[in-house]
C-alpha cells in the first residue's frame, strides 16, 4: 500500500491512498465468499451455491463491499502508520477503481496543530477583589429579609400590584380556535418580571372567586421572544390573593433563616460570601486578560470540527435553558443558522484558548494527581445526583473522562500563570 501524507494547513491533513490491485483482488475474493454464506440461488441450498456464480451475480455489490472494506482499513493503517490522530472520520473522496487495476483515493481529516507555547510565564497578572462594603452587606441582608416573607391571605380588599394570586391560567394566541395552553394553581405575582402593563392592569382590583377574560396585544420588541408581537387571550380565575408579609431586621430573623446566633453571625457570613464571590469575579477577569495575552503571543489556526462541536455546546445551553424555562425551542421567531454564525468568533476563541493551555500543560509535564480527579468526578456526581460509577460510565461513552482531566490540567495551568506558584 502507498500512502503519501500532504499537510493542508496546521490542522488539515490529506492522505494520498494506493492499494495494490491484488489486494483489491484478494479483498473481493473474500466478500464474495462472504456473499456466498448468506445467498440462495435457485437450485442451491442457502449459502451452498459456487462461489463463481454468485460472484458473476452480485458483481457490484461484491465489489462495493471489498472497496469500503479496504478504504476503512487502509485508511486506519495509514493513520497508525504515520502517528496520526484525526479528530473526526477521515472524509473520503476522489475514488478511483476499475476491476484489475490499484483502488486509489483520497482521505481528508484534523488534528490537533502543533503548539510550541510561548511568553506566557512573566504575565503579570493577579486578580484583584473588590473591597467589600458595609452598604453591600445591608443590600444583600435586605435581599435575605425579602425572601423570608410569608404569604398572608388577603381578606379586606381586592388585589393589588405586588400580591400574589393563587390562579387557574388559560390562554389562546390569537383567537380562541383551537386547544389553550391551561396552567392549573398557579402563584402569579402580580407586576412580577416580564409581565406587560396591560396584564397587570386587566388583575389589578380581581378578588377570591373571580374570572376574568381579557387579551393583550404584546409588542413586536417585547423582551419574551415567544410572545413578541402576538395577541394573547387571557381566562384567569383566582382562587386566593396573598401579600408578602416581610419579618423585621433582628435576630430571630438571622435564627429562622439559619444556624445564626443573632444578626451579627449572619452579617458576618454574608460578608464572606459577598467576599468568595468577589474574588470569584477578579479571577474571572484575570483569566480573561491571561487568555487574552496568550492568544496574542500564540496565534493559532483552530481545527473546524472543534468550532462546531463548542457552537453544538453553546446551543445546547441555550437550548436547555428555555427548556428550564418552560419555552420549547422549536417555538422561538430564531434564525438557527445566523446564531450559529454569530457564536462562531466566540468558540473559535473559546477552541484557541483550550489547545494553547493544553500546550503548556504538556510543556510543563502537568498531571493530574488521582485524588483530584476523584473529587471531582465526587462532586460532578453529587450535582448530577448520580454515583460516582454511574457518572464515570456515562463520561466513558463520550470520551468524557479524558475531558474532565484536560479541564483540571487547564485550571492547574491558569493557577500557575495567575499565581506563579510551580506545577
């Protein structure tokens, strides 16, 4: 066999293949042995009727089978041959086969670029926290004290902005042909986030017992995406209207929300969590400047099949967002293909930055301890309320567990390049 290897770019590879024509002979002998098993011709028992003569009968499909055959081997022991790692199946193309002659074609495929990386060990960039304030802890406790309000029962008056209705939901888009969407005892918070003025103006005045129909024509830039521009036909009935009854800013209240001795504790935890979540954001935009410096210093060519594969991620987020949300994707007025597009420089940058830690971290021979891929496979089951050996063989399928280790390996290396400190 014949191989010549031509590098198209730094992450394009095309292999040039020539397969004797006796090996393509020898290839087609066993298909149409293979044929013969499984065939019944007249006058013959199944898979006992001459090799000869289903060989002259299935002659193109013999020699299909023979040519796959070969182009899938050769072309795997063309890439063990030369050290070749494809990212994907090799895509196969200018085929060229007449019987008796050498079958020759050619495979295109990625791999990986050779990264040599450099100017990446004298950065001189640290993460820099915010100094916390006092008025940003009296922020946060006063979020606290909002989210332990009850809800009290209105019984002397009609609804107003703010209340929360215990309601059975039923809308039509457009007019009231055809099924309605029903949402059974919902809590609707009335003036809550994303509601049009027109929705709150139709409950405002609504009391326990009551129906009401209205419909609201939304806008064509209303922020919910899936109710731009649509009319909307509302039948509400409410079944209670609640107020949130806020506690008072004490230390029963640091007691009720937690395992507080008094207000003080709490103040002092929600000062160190306001801290964790600070020095989360400075390193945040640490590593971003450090990306930014290496992809400046490394410039890159980025194989394309890793660019989809990080768009197919990034949608996929998306995607699973709405879901949580409650809106099916398929419903969104959104143009897949120009999204596709609009992601593509951000998961280029995104490819680039992964394959130049992933160079230092060969560079300086970075491993990851045992230990620290146990933890985080332990926490990555705990979030996934899985075991740890459910998680582990779910990762195993996908090539998963190879990808956890390469993101501890790139966190050690950001820590090396953020810090100083040796790995």
């Amino acid at each position: 066999m014949k191989v010549e290897v031509s590098q198209l770019n730094s992450c394009r590879r095309e292999l040039r293949i020539e397969v004797p024509a006796e090996t393509v002979e020898e290839e087609i002998g066993r298909a149409a042995r293979r044929v013969a098993r499984s065939v019944r011709l007249p006058g013959f028992r199944k898979g006992k009727a001459p090799v000869p003569i289903v060989r002259t009968r299935y002659a193109k499909a013999i020699q299909e089978e023979a040519v796959e055959h070969l182009m899938r081997h050769s072309t795997q022991d063309a890439l063990q041959k030369e050290g070749l790692d494809p990212l994907h199946a090799p895509r196969v193309s200018s085929l060229d086969y007449k019987p008796g002659e050498p079958l020759s074609f050619r495979a295109v495929f990625e791999v990986r670029p050779a990264i040599e990386p450099k100017a990446y060990d004298k950065l001189g960039i640290k993460p820099k926290p915010e100094k916390v304030t006092e008025e940003q802890v009296d922020e946060r406790l006063e979020a606290v004290r909002q989210s332990a309000a009850r809800m009290v029962p209105v019984e002397d008056r009609a609804a107003k902005k703010g209340d929360i209705l215990l309601a059975d939901m039923r809308w039509w888009r457009g007019s009231r042909q055809g099924k309605p969407t029903e949402r059974p005892k919902v809590n609707l918070e009335l003036g809550g986030e994303g509601q049009h003025e027109a929705f709150i103006e139709a409950l405002e005045g609504v009391e326990p017992g009551q129906v009401k129909e209205f419909e609201v024509q939304y806008p064509k830039d209303f922020k919910a995406q899936e109710l731009a521009g649509a009319k909307i036909l509302y039948r509400v009935k409410v079944h209670a209207v609640r107020e949130r009854q806020v506690p008072e800013l004490n230390d029963e209240l640091a007691k009720q929300v937690g395992e507080f001795a008094d207000l003080t504790a709490l103040r002092a935890e929600i000062r160190k969590g306001l801290e964790h979540e600070a020095e989360s954001r400075a390193r945040e935009e640490a590593v971003r400047r450090v990306i930014e410096k290496l992809l400046e210093a490394n410039p890159i060519e980025v194989p394309e099949v890793m660019v989809e594969a990080q768009i197919d991620d990034q949608l996929e987020e998306v995607a699973r967002a709405l879901v949580a949300q409650g809106v099916p994707p398929d419903k969104l007025k959104v143009d897949w293909t120009k999204e596709r597009e609009r992601m593509r420089e951000s998961a280029q940058r995104n490819v680039a930055a992964r394959l130049v830690l992933d160079a230092i971290a060969d560079q300086r021979k970075v491993e990851v301890p045992a230990k620290d891929l146990d933890a985080r496979f332990e926490r990555e089951a705990q979030r996934a309320r899985l075991s740890v050996a459910a998680l582990k063989a779910r990762l195993d399928k996908t090539g998963g567990t190879v990808a956890v280790e390469r993101q501890i390996r790139r966190e050690r290396v950001l820590d090396f390049l953020l810090t100083g400190v040796n790995i």
